[in-house]
C-alpha cells in the first residue's frame, strides 16, 4: 500500500497468523520515523478484528479472526519517512493472560504532493 503524509481514510490491515477471536483487546504499536509512538487500540474503538475472509493486495490472503485493520484518521500520518510496529494480542480469560506479539512490520509514508 502506498502511504501519503496527510491521508485519511485508508484501511490499515495487520496479518496475525492466528486466531484472535477469544481477544479481550487488540492494539497496534506504530513507531514513528522521529521514535515517538502511538497505540491504537480495540478499546479506543481503532482497531477492529477482521471478521471476513478477504485478499489484501499486500498481504495476500487474510482468514478471518487472524487480521485486524485500522482506519487511518486525521493527523495519525504526520511524518514521512520509514514507519514500523507491530500487532498484540491479549486474552485475559485464562489466568494468566494469553498475551501475543505478532511479527514487527515496515512500511514507508511518503511525501505528499
């Protein structure tokens, strides 16, 4: 997927790999190319489980309850530049918590025109 700075509106997805359908909450970690970093998250309404088995023009094939997506609002992509993060997972039924960290992801926002 191609990144703008300034865009709003695109669907981020996160390949899992597993199922996350028993999650009490799912968040993104995005780091940003000046080393701050924001969260998003189930909880704050950001981050919804992908529910549907769909094919993502980057990732391929995604089987429902093993991807989440993020809704890109206004001002998240507020640097250009090389981007990375990752997806957790959490379940707090069984004690302790099943807690999973998925695999680190890159991608680059560019300049907008």
């Amino acid at each position: 997927m191609t990144l703008r700075k300034g865009e709003v509106g695109k669907i981020f997805r996160v390949a899992a790999g597993f199922d996350m359908s028993l999650n009490t909450e799912l968040s993104i970690k995005f780091n940003k190319p000046d080393s701050t970093s924001v969260t998003k998250t189930k909880t704050g309404g950001e981050v919804v489980l992908g529910t549907s088995n769909i094919t993502d023009p980057d990732l391929g094939s995604l089987t429902a309850n093993e991807y989440v997506e993020y809704d890109i609002e206004a001002g998240f992509l507020d640097q250009d530049g090389t981007w990375t993060g990752c997806l957790t997972y959490t379940n707090t039924g069984p004690d302790p918590d099943n807690i999973y960290i998925g695999n680190s992801f890159t991608f680059t926002v560019l300049s907008a025109c």
